[in-house]
C-alpha cells in the first residue's frame, strides 16, 4: 500500500519555532493579526507561544542531509524523497530501529516504509541551510504552502544573520546559562545551541566548531501562560550523538499519533480530510495530555487550545573563550518534514566579575 500523498501534503505546510531564552534578534514586536497564503487564513499573534515576536517564520526550506544546498518549496511536501539525488550508499545517521530517536514513526497505512529517513533530523545538523539564523519566510521563493509567511517588516528571503543586534544577554566564562526554545507546530526532530563569534562570517562552519555542552541529562517543561502557567517540570532529556560527535536533543514533546500530527486542523490546506488521530507519536516524559500534541493555537482560527504545551529548557554550560560578542543560533532539525528552524539571539561573554 502506499502511503497517502494528499496526508503528506498536509504533513508538509505547518511547523514552527523559535528559541524563547536568550530573546532572539528574530522577534520583532509588531502587530500583525492575520497571514494570508494559498490556505486558509491564518490567524497569528506575535505573543502566540513558540512564535513570539514571529519569530518562528525565520526558517529553512527544502533541506535533506547529503545535498549542497537547500531546495526551498520546488521540493515538493513529500519527506520521503530528498531533494536532490543522493548516492545509493547513502544512509542517515539514526536509524528506523534506533526507535528511542524516532520522532515521526506513525503512518496511517500497513506500508512500514521509513517515510522520514531524508529529513533532517535523522542525519542531525548534515543538512544544508540558507542562513543560520533563518531566512524570513524560509526561503527566497514563494513559500505559502510550507507557511513560509515573511515577519512584519521584512521581504521574503532576508537573511537572519543581517539582523541588527536587539537585545545582547550577559553570560560568564564558567558560570551557566539557561537556554529555552517553545513550538507554535510540532514537527519532532531535535536541536542544537551553537556559538560563533560575532566578527566571525555567521555560518555552518563556524556555528558547528562551538556546540555548546550541557550541564546534566535533565530538561525542564515551563508555562508562561495557559492551565500550568508558572510551572516548572524536570524531566530526562534524550542526547544524540551525531556523525561529527556533537550532541543534539531530542525534542521531548510528542505529536499526534498520524502522519500529519494534528487533529485539530484536518482542512489546513483546505483538502479537509477527516482522519483520525489517536494518541501520540511516541511516550511523553509525563503522562497528560498537557505534555504532547502539535500546538498551542488553532491555527485556522487563532484560538488557544486548552492545553497549552510547555516551553523546553535546557542548562548549558558557558564555554571558556575569549570575552566578547558572540551569536547564539538554536537550530532544529525536524523529522516531519524537510525544513530546518533557526534563531539566533546575542551575547555578550565575559570574564568572571567583569560586565561590559
């Protein structure tokens, strides 16, 4: 049997987030109620959780580990075909059976193909981007079918590492820092916290030199809002060792349990199918429903769901280097589908006992 393209389609159109701690120079707090694309409207907020500031359309799209470059939308929403021709004796980095990583293991039909082994979450931090901070609307092209709307005051295809510096957070050499990072939709995959200096060129190259280390294998959930709101909730983070040996996170929050990932909006690209779904992609750190689940907000009306998801932090340790400004880019790689989330926010590290 195979599997459903018109699921795949919709699997492909939502999945975003930014980094929420340090704040990003990716927000931008204006006003803009409303996004229209080839969907159906949809309805954003810049306090939405996991988007604050819009900062999660600041993105990458059409990117499979093993090719040169990123395909933007001409790769179509399939994430079971890369997006440019790979050699046979290509295989990704985390494997159908290493099922403690899978994110995105549910199909609705008897075909056990491995539909997400290109994407990139399954090959961590392999695949190509545009910008490694983001790129407004996620790629210079037409994007609205992968809602790749651009953030208020931007065009489409403006590079997030041309921000101007908003906000500059203090850190210590040898003290640690809490790191936090929230989703408007869930794709699954994983992340990364990187470093690069910020005189140096802002690139793969050098983000991928400084990974920053954690503190222990604990993650924490937190509320700002919603039932929960003030909460704080340790659980036990799940490390990947990519191919370079860096380490990378599993993103903790579970999706529903199809290919698409959430109930609530069958008819988001207007093909309104009804098809169920039943319970989520993998087990949650804590059981209730307030630990899984695809989003925060409807996003064909706007309304906050009742449960809302918690945001995720981790504790990193700041890394003994030279005092100075330093750019910190968070970068998630989904296993949903082909896209690739950034934010970068700016640091400024000193000696211990010395601020500038």
């Amino acid at each position: 049997m195979q599997f459903s393209r018109t699921s795949l389609l919709i699997a492909a159109v939502f999945g975003h987030g930014s980094m929420i701690l340090p704040v990003p120079r990716n927000q931008k707090m204006t006003n803009q109620p409303t996004l229209k694309g080839n969907a159906e409207p949809i309805t954003m907020h810049q306090t939405d959780m996991g988007c604050e500031g819009y900062a999660c359309l600041w993105f990458n799209q059409g990117c499979t580990p093993g090719c040169d470059k990123c395909a933007g939308p001409a790769a179509g929403p399939d994430p079971s075909k890369p997006t440019c021709k790979l050699p046979e004796s290509w295989k990704p980095h985390i494997t159908w059976d290493q099922q403690k990583y899978i994110t995105y293991a549910h199909v609705e039909t008897n075909d056990v193909r491995d539909l997400h082994a290109p994407t990139p979450w399954r090959s961590p931090g392999e695949a190509p981007v545009f910008d490694s901070c983001g790129v407004a609307g996620g790629s210079v092209d037409h994007n609205d079918q992968g809602a790749g709307f651009t953030p208020p005051g931007t065009k489409r295809g403006d590079l997030g590492t041309k921000l101007p510096v908003t906000h500059m957070t203090e850190w210590t050499i040898g003290e640690t820092a809490e790191v936090a990072f929230g989703l408007w939709a869930n794709h699954g995959g994983g992340y990364q916290y990187r470093l690069c200096p910020a005189d140096s060129t802002l690139d793969e190259d050098c983000f991928k030199k400084m990974p920053l280390e954690h503190v222990n294998n604990k993650q924490k959930f937190y509320w700002t809002e919603g039932p929960k709101k003030g909460q704080e909730m340790e659980i036990d983070a799940v490390r990947v060792k990519a191919r370079d040996g860096s380490t990378w996170t599993k993103n903790p929050i579970p999706a529903y349990g199809c290919s698409y990932g959430d109930p609530e909006n069958p008819g988001i690209v207007a093909l309104h199918l009804k098809v169920q779904c039943t319970g989520p992609q993998f087990t949650p750190a804590i059981d209730g429903d307030a630990f899984w689940g695809f989003g925060n907000t409807n996003l064909g009306t706007g309304e906050k769901n009742g449960n809302s998801l918690p945001y995720v932090k981790d504790t990193v340790k700041v890394p003994n280097v030279k005092p100075g400004h330093y750019v910190l880019s968070w970068r998630w790689d989904c296993e949903q589908t082909p896209q690739i989330w950034n934010s970068c926010a700016d640091i400024n590290i000193s000696a211990k006992g010395v601020h500038v």
